[in-house]
C-alpha cells in the first residue's frame, strides 16, 4: 500500500502545538538568568527553587513577547486575563504545579499562511499563551543515561522559570497527501516569524522550539478520527516525518477495522517511527484555577497598538520582496533563508556589495565552513561589512576568486580586515606586464606543441598556457592580462 | 524600675530612646520571661536568644534607630527567617532553615527589632486552636487547660504571657483576631496587599495577610507601620502609600468618635453567640456610643455563606500550595532506601510529615478543584466570594466601619472541638468575610465572659487600615485593656 494511496481512502487532520522558550535576559516569575549551558544550578533562586514563602512576579518582557508573537500570527489579545495554576507533579518542576494559562489565554484567533508547491494554505492558531519551562532531570551512575540502571537523579533547575510560548494551531483538515509538507511549512514559516522577532533564538536542536504533532484519519465524509500527539518533534524534517509515519500507522490499524486509541506518541529519530508513551485514557486531572500569587495581565491597548505598529516585516512578505530585488530564484531565496542567510545578505548589499556577489559568499564558501563546523552562519566569522569589502577587492580586479577564498580564510581566522589580510599575505594579483611577460615566455619555450597550435589559429588552446603562468605566479596573475600577453607574444 | 515585661511597646521605645534602659536589658528580660514560664505555654517553637541580643546590641550601639528600635518581637513559625529555624509547625519542614528572609522580617530587622523567637501555630496556619501543631499545642496563659485560639495561638500567648511585646500574626480566616480575641490581646488583619506575603509559607494565597499582634491598639499600629507597604517582589501586593494608622490610633486614644457611625451587622447578632460573648459586645456597643458614635444597624445577607465558601476555596488554594513539599529539594524525606519509586518516597514523606487537618484540607481542595467538580464547588465557592464583596461595598456606603464581636465563643478546653471539625470551624465564623473581601479588621479586648477574654471586632473598606485603628483605640480608651491571672 503506497502513502498516496492511503491517502485516497482517509483524510488526515492534523494540529500542532509549538512550544517556544523565549529569550528573555531573566525568568519569567523571577530575576534569575537564563544563559545556556551555565553550571547546574547556578541560576536559581527561592522563586524559581519554590522555597517554602516564595511569590512570582511576572516578566513585563515575556509578556511583551507573548504579545508581539501574537500579532504577528493576526491574533486578538486579551484586553484582561490570568495565568493559571496547572497542578501535575514532576520531580523537576519545582512548585509541582506549572504557571500557565488555561481558560484566559493571553492572544486566541489568528492564521499563518504558508506556501507549498506554489499553492496557499491558511493555517487557523487557536491560542498563544505564556507558560514556565521546568527544570532537568540527569540520571547518573548507569551506562546509558536513562533512568535504568541509573543510581542517582540529578536535578538541574537553571532552566525552570523560563519563559515558555504555547502556539497551538486550530484542527486543519483538507490537506490530503500534502498535510505532512504543510506541517512542515508551517513550522518553518513560525520558526521565521519568530526569528524576525528577535524573542527567541529558535532552534529546534538546541530544544528552544519544540514541537507535538497532533494527527487523526477519517474515511472521507465521516466525523473525525482519534488523534494521537506525537511529542517533542525537535526539526523541521522530523516534523514531516512524523505527520508521515503516522498516517500510514493509522491507516493500517484501520484497514484492519481496529481502533486508535488517544495516546502521547514519541518520535525516533532513527527510524522515522513513532512509539506509544503515556496513555490518554487515564488523563490527568490538572485541577486547573487562576493563580491567586499573580495579579491579572491588562495590556494597554495602546501599549498593544505600539507594539503592532512596530511589527518587523513578515518574513514571507520580505521574502518575496528581496527575492524581486536580487533577481534570485525560488530554490536560492529559500535555501538562503533555511541557511539564515537572508539578513545576511541584505546587510551585505547594504554595505555596498552586489546582489550576486554578496549571495555567492554567504550561500557558497561561508555557507559550506558553517556547515563543516555545525555553527550558525552569523557565527561563522565574518560579517556583512567585511564580506563586502572583499567582493569590492575582487570588483576592483585585485582580487581573483582563488585568491579573495584565500583573504576570506584570513577574515575568518581573525587576522583582520580584507585588505589587511590581502596585503598581509601578499594576495594582490599582480598585474605588472613586465613581470609576466617573463613567465608567459617561460610557459610558451616549455610547451612549443601548445605555442604551435595557438599559432595555428586554435585560440582555445591559450588556457593551458595561462594555466601554466598561473601556476608559475601562484595563483597572483590577472588571468585575463596573462591571455592576452600569450596571444600577443605568439602574434595571433 | 517596673518589669519590662509588662510594658507597652510604645512605652519601651521611650525608655530605649531616652537610653533609660539598653535595647540588650530589654531583650534580656524578655528572653528571661520565655525561660521561666514558657515550660508551661509554649507559645514558642524556637527562641533565638544569640541573634536577639545581637540585634539589640546594635540598637544599643546606635547603628539602628526607628520608632520601634530595640522593642523586640516574636513572629509566627509560617514567616521565613534566614538562618532561623522556620517549620510552619510541620514535621516535613522540621530543621528547615530558610536561607531567606520574608519581606517582613527584613522589615523587622532594618526596624532594629530584635527577633525573640517562632511561635507556635496550628500546623500550616490550618486551624482555630493550635492543637493541630506537630509540636504539641500552645496553652492559654487565662487558663493553661484552654486554647489559645489558633493559628497564630503562639503568637498571642507570647504576648499574654509577656512573654514579647509585640508578634508577627498571619491571618486566612481569622488566625491573628481570634487567637486574639480569646487571650485578650489585640489582633489586626491588614488590607489584603497591604502587607507583604513574601516569605510567608502560603496556605491560601488569595486570603493570607501577615499583621500585628500586640497588647494594645497603639503598638499595632506601631508595628503595622513598620511592616506594611508596597513590595515589589509581592505581584498582589498594593502599590500605594500606607495610611498612617499610628496618627488614627493616637486620635482614637483622644476617646471622641462623634460623627462616626458604626454597622452592627445583622446577621451576626442573632443566635450562634455565647450569651456572656453578646453581652460584652452589648456593652462595648454603649461605651462607644457615648464616645459619640452613631450605630446603624446593616445587613450583609450573604455573610452566612462565607464560611462554606472559605472552606472551599482556602483548601483548594492549600492543596496546591502545599504540592511542593514533595522530599525532593527541602525539608523530610521519608522512605528514600533506593529501592522505592519516586512515587512512594513522595507518599511516605507526606503520610509521615503532613498532620490530620492539613491532609483533610488538601484533600477537599483536590476534590473541589478537580474538572467534575469545579463548577459546583470551586466556582460557586469564587461566586459567592464577589457577593460577600458586595455586601461589604453596600455596607460602607452607609456606615464608616462594621463591628460584631470577634468570635462566637471564649476559649475552649483543649479536645473540645478536634472530634468534630465543623465545631472547630465555625470558631471563625465572624471573622471570615473580611478575608474573602480583602478589607482590614482588627479585634480589641472588650471584656470579660465567665473569667475568659471577649473580643471586639471592627472591619474597615479596603486601604482604610486608619479607620478601623481609630475605633479601636477609642473602644480601648473606653473598656481598657485586660490583665491576665498570674502564670
């Protein structure tokens, strides 16, 4: 049975629910820090700890972010709501009940639209609300890691408090075949928005962005089906995958007239697969009520107007502007935005490069050192700036491409900026007659074969030569001057 | 010279700052006092003679000056003290040393108030006796085989005892005005927010008031001044200037309220008083009418709902409150032998380290918070809260402040009520809507009923803390203050 036709017999419905830490310089209830990867509990305190007596006070920046977010997905806010008590016990979380929001959520009613193969889906976002993130359990003492045959747990509470953004979209049906792209879509055109943002770093790997995937079949013109939540999907390729694996998984239960059965999935990553967690059937009750330790959120709505009116340009929007700008194809405008590239480049042209020289950087050699080092292109080592100071060397003509790889290499390494680097490594192209005519001589007296074909009128023949120089003058000679100087000794 | 233990704070602060006596004298006597009759009390949990007689040093030294500087104080168990032991009188906190201190406390310390010690309470602040502590009860220095009135039974014995002069109080349902009430010493209920609840070990948020215990109207004011006011580490707590309820106090002290006029709420003087109770109150209402006070009699029709609603919403409160003494960061840990699952160490540390009442309380609160239920009980419970809020509001459109007396009933014996909890619950029946509503009250000595303290309630609006301080200082002007038997 192939996936497509699967797909004529069942429609999926699909949902998803994102969850985004956002990168406030402190917690959300406390001042504590947030700095990645800082020493086990070195940032906490008797909030984020709840120490017996402790009281939260809410962030006014993770708020403002909930907002921003919220209107960047074209929802409504709430002109007065709460957060709520969540009551589910967690070695890890330290209240044993989590503060969220629950029946009061802070943005509800909004859309993304996302564009796959051309064609527009408008994905429906039921809610954004603020919640807390919990601390990390580490188990100790056992061979893999797990809790199995650990000896010890370990209790890391840097990251409890944070702030948490729950992005939960409406049900979308009617996607057929495509659902598992459009998923994927969709989580890319948010992990965007967000980016443009600029209130979380975004990055699925590193756990900033997390993703459940919430998936169910129906035969067509029947009710919907039993939906399974596939949690913490963590890239946009395993988000595509696992909306996959399921519709087939499911199909086949019901091709076989069983039942799906509501339950918390988890992806692996190795196979594709999902596997049964936690059952719904025994759902927790999460005694859910309005945290009486927090006064209600009341945004001005003149403060929610600001902040819509300074709403950074959709990133779609901005796409399809700049990609009319640089003349760039599809394929290029969206592999430079999957590298984080196009801020890059627009920073670059801004600074005097050309559309395609400050492309052919970012998207070519740049691109392929931060790939090799698993590092994001911004921290790759070069900047805007200088990326195009070194395309101006190359407009210039006193640098070639072999040679400004070389400068780059240079900048990259910290040796400094690219004229400095240029001179400093005495990268120039030398384009001085008198020194190459000795080597054009050289190269014509050692290959009188070649000599004697361009003679002969076969011109093409000239690049061998010109190879030749090039590898005398390592690289420094101007190509184009070398040619000319091998055709006008040979007299052609 | 007269003992200094049986003086007033305001008076102990004149002799400190005239340095008639030293802060340390003072300090001494008081810890002295603890030693001699607290075998017999035991209003206190831990008593912290080194840190006192620090702290009074440095008053003595001058590095601290204040109103209240050198006057030293005890403070409730539920009020984190760093370095101090603080247990809430729980076994699952026993040994607890927060490395904090509350709001207050800091407050206390800035002030140059030597901490005498923590004083016994119900367990978590649930109760109206202090028999529920996990320490053993506090006894009524009136009659050591009575209650003290509960929570804050510690609180108000010390101060009964002179054993301190003045006390940190917490305040839910009525923990600082009747423990008052019934050992003949005054209790005040801030405004809700009023009065910072950081570092106060919550039982129910949403209720909870830190305030002052003392033995006279005028030293609760003193103290009220020294705690309250805007903390920005509170999110509930009220950003605004704290009315000066000394200058209210010291005005009432004058004995004239004319032109005040004073609702005697209806629905609490019918039955449910012990005769030498509404006698007291009777006669208080005269005293006060003489100093020139109108009484208007008001309704507050839903007053007789408010303590079904407490009862549902300070449990639901509690039990989420509660949820993190789990054994996993602080406190006991019970059952942790590498072979039990995180489960059963959070079961045995609870089942060991949690008391009867707590457990009962956390129990309903689950019950009423959970999704088949919370519309019935939670939900209803906050519908009826937004009613009592607007019988109070209706109430002070035709009155300045409200009275009844503080509790139906003078002390009991110690087993009288614990068989039965609806006994032991409606000991705050009268104090109750105030902490639904959020308004201050207070209660004052107002005699005597078969040899045994009455109280005298006075609720205000909300951030009117300087009414309620005004009345009660002219009541005590007209009735005076108790003196207990000698221990």
């Amino acid at each position: 049975m192939t996936y497509e036709e699967i797909l004529t017999r069942y429609e999926p419905v699909i949902g998803l629910e994102t969850h985004v830490e956002l990168g406030t310089r402190t917690k959300m209830f406390c001042g504590c820090k947030t700095d990645f990867g800082a020493e086990p509990n070195t940032q906490v305190c008797p909030v984020c700890l709840a120490l017996p007596g402790a009281l939260p006070v809410a962030n006014r920046a993770g708020i403002e972010a909930t907002i921003r977010i919220g209107l960047a997905l074209n929802c409504d806010i709430a002109e007065w709501c709460r957060m709520a008590r969540k009551n589910y016990f967690y070695p890890d979380m330290p209240k044993n009940f989590q503060t969220s929001q629950y029946d009061e959520p802070l943005c509800t009613d909004g859309y993304v639209d996302v564009t796959v193969d051309g064609k527009e889906y408008r994905i429906g976002i039921e809610r954004v609300h603020l919640e807390e993130d919990t601390g990390k359990t580490l188990h100790v003492g056992g061979a893999t890691g797990r809790i199995h045959g650990a000896t010890e747990s370990l209790v890391d509470y840097n990251r409890a408090g944070i702030p948490l953004v729950e992005i939960v979209t409406k049900p979308v049906p009617g996607l057929g075949a495509l659902a598992p792209e459009i998923a994927k879509a969709y989580v890319a055109e948010l992990r965007d928005i967000i980016r443009s943002l600029d209130v979380s770093d975004v990055r699925m790997e590193q756990g900033s962005m997390r993703c459940d995937v919430n998936t169910s079949l129906n035969r067509p013109g029947e009710e919907w089906g039993t939906r399974t939540e596939t949690k913490n999907v963590n890239s946009l390729r395993s988000v595509e995958r696992a909306v996959r694996s399921e519709i087939i998984r499911q199909s086949g239960i019901l091709d076989e007239g069983g039942k799906i059965f509501q339950e918390t999935r988890h992806f692996q990553e190795t196979t594709g697969d999902t596997r049964p967690g936690r059952s719904k059937e025994t759902a927790t009750d999460y005694r859910y009520f309005p945290e009486p330790d927090l006064v209600p959120i009341a945004p001005d709505p003149a403060w929610v107007a600001e902040l819509k009116a300074a709403l950074p340009e959709k990133p779609s929007a901005k796409r399809a502007r700049l990609r009319e700008e640089w003349g760039m194809s599809e394929l290029d405008m969206q592999s430079a935005t999957n590298a984080g590239a196009v801020e890059l480049i627009e920073e670059t042209i801004a600074a005097g490069a050309s559309p395609a020289g400050a492309r052919k950087w970012w998207l070519g050699e740049l691109a392929r050192r931060a790939n090799e080092q698993g590092i994001e292109l911004a921290e790759v080592g070069a900047t805007p700036a200088q990326v195009a100071a070194l395309q101006k060397l190359v407009d210039d003509g006193k640098l070639n491409d072999k040679l400004a790889r070389q400068v780059l290499e240079g900048v990259v390494a910290g040796e400094g900026e690219p004229a400095a680097v240029m001179t400093a490594r005495g990268l120039e192209v030398v384009n001085d007659t008198g020194a190459l005519t000795a080597a054009v001589d050289e190269a014509i007296a050692a290959n009188p074969d070649i000599a004697a074909k361009i003679r002969d009128g076969k011109v093409a023949a000239a690049g061998a030569l010109v190879g030749a120089v090039m590898k005398t003058t390592r690289g420094q000679a101007d190509a184009k001057t070398v040619r000319e100087l091998i055709l006008e000794r040979l007299g052609v | 010279m007269t003992d200094l233990t049986r003086m007033s704070a305001a008076d102990l602060s004149k002799l400190i700052t005239a340095k008639e006596v030293s802060a340390v004298e003072v300090a001494t006597a008081h810890l002295d006092r603890i030693s001699a009759v607290d075998d017999r009390v035991h209003a206190f949990l831990h008593v912290d003679r080194e840190g006192a007689l620090e702290a009074a040093a440095r008053v003595d030294r001058g590095e601290v000056t204040g109103p209240l500087a050198g006057v030293p104080i005890a403070v409730k168990d539920v009020v984190t003290t760093k370095g101090i032991p603080t247990t809430a009188a729980s076994k699952i906190l026993e040994g607890w040393k927060p490395p904090y201190d509350a709001t207050i406390v800091e407050r206390l310390k800035k002030a140059g108030m030597p901490i005498l010690g923590k004083t016994n309470m119900d367990e978590f602040a649930m109760g109206s006796s202090t028999e529920y502590s996990a320490y053993g009860p506090t006894n009524n220095p009136w009659d050591l085989g009575r209650i003290p009135g509960g929570s804050g039974g510690g609180s108000a014995a010390a101060l009964a005892a002179y054993e301190a002069p003045l006390a940190i109080g917490t305040d839910t349902g009525g923990s600082i005005r009747q423990p008052g009430a019934v050992t003949g010493t005054v209790g005040a209920k801030p405004t809700y927010g009023g009065t910072s609840r950081y570092g106060l070990i919550a039982f129910s948020s949403s209720l909870d008031t830190p305030g002052p215990c003392a033995r006279t109207v005028e030293d609760a004011a003193l103290l009220h001044a020294v705690i309250a006011g805007h903390d920005p580490r509170d999110s509930t707590s009220i950003p605004q200037p704290v009315p000066d309820v000394v200058a209210a106090a010291r005005l009432g002290k004058q004995g004239d309220l004319s032109g005040v006029k004073l609702g005697v709420v209806k629905e609490f003087t019918g039955d449910g008083s012990e005769p030498g109770v509404s006698a007291a109150f009777k006669d208080s209402l005269e005293a006060l009418v003489k100093l020139g006070a109108e009484i208007v009699e008001v309704s507050c029709p839903n007053f007789q709902y408010a303590l079904p609603a407490y009862y549902l919403i300070a449990p639901s409160e509690c039990s989420s409150n509660l949820a993190r003494f789990d054994g996993v960061r602080y406190g006991l840990r019970e059952g942790d032998d590498g072979n039990r699952s995180l489960e059963e160490v959070m079961s045995l540390t609870r089942e060991a380290g949690f008391g009867a009442e707590v457990k009962r309380r956390i129990i309903i609160g689950t019950y009423a918070l959970s999704s088949g239920y919370y519309d019935a009980y939670y939900g209803q419970a906050q519908k009826v809260r937004t009613l009592i809020t607007r019988d109070f509001q209706s109430a002070f459109e035709k009155v300045d402040v409200l009275v009844s007396p503080t509790t139906p009933f003078v002390a009991f014996p110690f087993g009288s009520r614990t068989s039965d909890p609806y006994q032991m619950y409606l000991a705050d029946l009268f104090t109750i809507p105030t902490n639904l509503y959020g308004g201050p009250a207070i209660s004052v000595p107002c005699g005597l009923s078969e040899g045994l303290p009455v109280g005298f309630q006075i609720m205000a609006p909300t951030m009117a803390d300087d009414r309620m301080y005004r009345v009660a200082a002219a009541l005590e002007s007209a009735v005076g203050t108790l003196t207990p038997p000698a221990l």
